[in-house]
C-alpha cells in the first residue's frame, strides 16, 4: 500500500502545463484505464476525498486511473470565475490523452459525477472514450443553475453560518463558494445530456435533487445508489461525501466496461 | 508565477504545490496548512488565490496536504499527532527551502490549520511569523455578557426559545450544531506562555477572528481579555471580522481576507521588487 502511494504522482500538464493531475499507476495493468472528471464548485471539494478513495480501489484492480482539475478549479490554473463549459470539454480531451500517453495506450473509461459526469458524456466521443459511468449527472441545467441561485441566496441570511445575516448583498455573480461567470451561467441553462455514443452506465442517489432526476429515457440502465450528498443543502457545504456502496457501485460498472 | 506539484516529506508521504514568483528576491516563505479536514486548496479555493496573490508580490508558497489529509498519506512514523504536525511543516519547509532558497517561514492557518500553525511555530525557529484565523482564544465574561445579554433581552429570542420545536429548522432559523471530531485546543495558560515565547523570538503575529466563531469570540476588545498584556505586543496584532463566516464562503469576504493579508505580509515582510 505504502510503495503504491508513494508511486502516485502529482503533477502539471496540457498546453502551457495549466492542468493539474494526480496519476495512479497500476501494478498489473489490465488494458484499459479510467479517467475521473470532478464536479464543479463545491461539489468538487465535497467529492475529493470520494475520487481519491476511487482512483485507490481502481488501481488496487489493475485499472490505471488519472484524477484531474479543469481549467479555473481546484490546483489548475485559472481563476474561479474563468471556469466555462467548452474549456472544460477541452479539458477533459486534453487529460484522456494524457491518460492514454501514460497508460501507453488502450481503452480508456471515465467516471463523472453531477457536471463531471455530463462533461464526460458530453467529450466521450472527442476525447475517445470507450465508456462512461455517470453519478447524478445534471438532467436538467436550468434547474441546476435555479438550485445554486438559491442556495447563493440563503446563504447570506443564514444564521448557522453567519452572526449577523446580510439580506441587501449583491451575491448575484457568485455560487456557494465561487464566482461565476455569466456565459457560464447562460451555457449551463442550456445544457442537455445527450447520447454519449458510447458505452454508459448512470447511478443516481436514494434521493436525488431536481437538477438530476432521473430520466426515463435512460430507464432500463439507471441504478440506484444507497447514498445521500444532499446536494442542494447549504449546510452541507463543508462536508465530504464518503459512501462505500457509491465506490463498489462505480467500481462493479467500470469493470464490467473493461 | 508558476507553480509545481510535488511529493515530498521523510516518507514521501506529503503532497504539495509550490508557486514561485518570476523573480525571487525575498527570504520569506509561506506554508498554507490544512483548514479542518478540507484539503490543500482551502476553504472555497481561499489557499489557491492568496498562494496567487503571494506570488505575485514576490513571495514563494506552498500549499499542501498534512499526514492522512487530502492527497497525503500517512508517514510511517510512530509519532503522536502533535509531533506528526511539527515533522510536516518541517518537511514543508525544507522542501520550500530547496525550491525558493528561502531560509524564514511565515504560517498561514484557520481554525485546527491555526492550532496546528501555533504548535510548529512554537517548535521551529525557522518560522518568523504566523496568520491564525479563528485561532486560540477563550470565552470570557465580557464575551458571556456580549453574547447572552441581548437574548436575554430580545423579545423575539424568547419567542424562539418557547416555540423552537416547531421551528427548529425553518429556514434561516439556527440549529443545533451535529457532533463532530475536534482536537483538544491546549489550555489558555499554556497557550499564553507559548506566545510570549514565540513573540521573544520575534515573531509577527496575526490572529483573524470570523463572525462564524461568536460562540467563543465576538468583539475586538475579547483579545485582552484573553491574552492580557502579551495583546499590547508590537509585533502582535488582531483584527474581528464579525461579518464573515468562518470559512469565507462569500467571494467579497474572501477578497477583504486577502487584502489584509497582503498589507500584513507587506508591512511585517516587505518585498524590495514584486514577482511578477
């Protein structure tokens, strides 16, 4: 365990190296490898330690596997606000090919989460993936972007969290935790999950929020997931999210696409 | 500005980002240590944009990962938590050293990241100054008083109190906190004694109160109440921001949070030619 980890390796890459990327190599590599596309915000911090514990199990299982920041988010480069969705689908073709290029070659799978899922789906055939695996991938973009408004705006009269609430602040460029832009925004309400083209697997939670209720159009190849991240809670917001039954459920349907 | 992704430490067993100014002309590093259990970027990213902005003034950073947080694992060691946190921030800094040159150490850390900031810069001469945010203090009776007192009188918290089954968790309305881990602050004698050590050895210190802490600290003049004369240092220095969270999740607040720390830094540490 220890050698492993210690050969987990932390590093900047893509065009003007503005990515940051964590690769965990597998010991007996089985031919494909996985790469995991963050959530974005919050979420992203709340599923760090989850991915980790992912990229842990897969590569424990012969599965080569990249964690990564987009563009504007977590270690990359780039400010908060400059995160947008086409840089983020380039993004993510930029870290399948640096997966590929460390894996030396293959078939490569990826995990999503909320916008980390619909990113995947959205990049599956640009970045040459050869299967997805969605976690409450966002069904409904005007409602994702209605839920952070929300949130946004409870957050200031929120007397768990401040002594004094604050009703007349202009947060209306921000997101619980971030600044956004307004493209952003407008890319967001118009975000639709399509047909990956690929193989796909979606996991929903026990009680999933409306921006990722599940669609019926995906019926027969949904599975529910005994956990709950209370994605649209304020109270939340500092919380992890660490869920076994999500890890085995993510790893059983990354396998069975190998 | 760049920045580089390392792991480093006796074991390995740390992860870490240094960011570097285009032009190094200072002796003076600045170590972010874990807030609570979130991992090296901080709060809401708060580590990422002020290593940023520090390296834009002219001075090297590195944000990283203790001992069994984040992307760190464990060193191996058969050490007590304490010492574990010293041994990492000493490894944080060699590391530092062998990639700035920097030689002196400034810490940045909120809430355990504070108490942790407070035991290494105790320990280790090579730190020169430190930034606790919702760090060591105590309830005294001024802050009983502050606290309770305008409840006591408040017609509506006395409504609240008699009707809070019904409206324990209306929106807006506070609720009991739910248990947590948290580490066992040293006692306010020992605490003292540490900082005037600490304050001999001439190190700046900062000690940045959130709003989010009022159950313990909630008014400026709370800081003598706490530290008696050692408050009164020259080189000590304290600042309540009674809007804020404690985690700075408004992006205004976070910026405000920055400022202070850029004049603090530029005051205490100043740069002869910015980094970028």
């Amino acid at each position: 365990m220890k050698a492993r980890i210690e050969a987990e390796l932390p590093f900047y890459f893509g065009p003007g190296r503005e990515l940051f990327g964590f690769y965990h190599p597998a010991a007996a590599v089985k031919g494909s490898a996985v790469l995991l596309c963050p959530p974005f915000g919050v979420e992203q911090v709340r599923c760090h330690r989850l991915y980790r514990q992912l990229a842990h199990g897969l590569a424990e299982s012969g599965f080569p596997v990249l964690r990564f920041d987009y563009f504007g988010t977590g270690d990359s480069a780039g400010e908060s606000r400059q995160f947008e969705w086409t840089r983020c689908l380039a993004d993510v073709i930029t870290a399948a090919s640096e997966l590929r290029a460390r894996h030396g070659g293959g078939r490569v799978l990826a995990f999503g989460a909320r916008l980390g899922a619909n990113a995947a789906l959205a990049a599956a055939q640009s970045a040459r993936l050869d299967g997805v695996v969605a976690w409450d991938a966002i069904t409904d973009g005007a409602a994702l972007v209605r839920q952070y408004e929300r949130m946004q705006e409870s957050l200031k009269v929120d007397l768990n969290r401040f002594e004094y609430p604050r009703p007349t602040l202009d947060v209306s460029s921000q997101w619980p935790g971030f600044e956004r832009s307004d493209a952003l925004r407008s890319q967001l309400i118009q975000l639709r999950l399509l047909d990956p083209g690929v193989a796909s697997a979606w996991l929903y939670s026990s009680t999933p929020d409306e921006p990722s209720a599940p669609d019926e159009h995906r019926a027969g190849r949904q599975v529910r997931v005994e956990v709950e991240p209370r994605w649209d809670d304020v109270d939340s917001l500092e919380l992890a999210i660490l869920s076994h039954p999500l890890l085995d459920a993510a790893k059983r349907h990354l396998k069975e696409m190998a | 500005m760049h920045e580089q992704a390392f792991r480093f430490g006796s074991a390995r067993h740390l992860v870490g980002v240094v960011g570097l100014p285009a032009v190094i002309d200072h002796g003076v590093g600045v170590l972010f240590l874990n807030a609570g259990m979130v991992y090296r970027i901080g709060p809401f990213r708060l580590h990422v944009e002020l290593a940023r902005r520090l390296n834009g003034l002219g001075y090297p950073t590195l944000r990283f990962d203790m001992s069994t947080i984040g992307d760190s694992g464990a060193s191996g060691q058969r050490l007590s938590r304490p010492e574990q946190v010293v041994a990492d921030v000493r490894d944080a800094m060699e590391l530092l050293q062998q990639q700035s040159g920097c030689t002196r150490f400034v810490l940045f850390g909120l809430c355990s990241g504070a108490q942790n900031a407070h035991s290494a810069a105790h320990a280790d001469s090579r730190v020169v100054g430190a930034l606790f945010l919702d760090g060591y203090g105590h309830r005294t009776l001024g802050q009983r008083v502050r606290h309770y007192l305008p409840r006591l009188l408040s017609v509506s918290s006395w409504r609240h109190r008699f009707s809070r089954h019904a409206t324990v968790n209306a929106a807006g309305a506070p609720h009991p906190a739910e248990p947590m881990f948290v580490v066992e602050p040293l006692p306010p004698k020992v605490v003292r004694g540490q900082l005037g050590e600490m304050l001999q050895r001439g190190l700046k210190l900062d000690f940045i109160y959130s709003g989010g802490v009022a159950r313990y600290f909630n008014h400026i003049r709370q800081f003598r109440e706490c530290f008696g004369r050692l408050a009164d240092h020259p080189n000590m220095s304290a600042s309540h921001f009674k809007e804020t969270d404690h985690t700075y999740v408004l992006s205004g607040d976070r910026q405000r949070l920055l400022d202070h720390v850029e004049q603090w830094m530029q005051r205490h540490f100043p740069v002869t030619r910015p980094g970028m």
